[in-house]
C-alpha cells in the first residue's frame, strides 16, 4: 500500500511537472517567434534560420528536462532514505 502512494505522488509530480514545462516551453516560444529574423543577412538560407530556431527551443527543452531529472532523482533518494 505505501508503495502505490508513493508512486502515485511520484506520478503527480510528474505530469504537474510537465505541465510547468510545457507552460515555460510555449512561453518561450513567443519570445523566439517575435525574433527578428530581416537582421540575419539575406545570403542565409531559410534553413539556417530554421535550424538557429530549432536550437534555441532543443536547448530550452533539454535544460528543463535535465532541471526534471534531477529533482525526480533527488526525490527518489529521498525516498529510499526514509525506508
């Protein structure tokens, strides 16, 4: 029985912190969506511009997936500690 607790607490943490990164995510991508992207010189190819964009959001993505990460990982230390 405390198990399936702490799995379902495990479970809310989880996709309430999904939730927060998707908030953050869409957030940010109105910042990145109002670039000014006449200031980069023409001789750049829409696939550069396309492929800046698309760093910017993988490296917003991997450092809140990364933040997750360890705060589950701190959590289930945590956890296994008080057993």
């Amino acid at each position: 029985m405390f198990l399936t607790i702490i799995e379902i607490i495990l479970w809310l943490i989880l996709i309430s912190s999904s939730g927060i990164i998707i908030f953050v995510l869409i957030s940010k991508f109105s910042l990145v969506a109002n670039l000014d992207l006449e200031k980069i010189p023409k001789e750049k190819t829409i696939k550069t511009k396309k492929q800046l964009l698309q760093k910017r959001l993988y490296k917003t993505i991997n450092e809140q997936i990364f933040s997750l990460k360890n705060k589950l990982i701190a959590l289930k230390n945590k956890l296994k500690k008080r057993q």
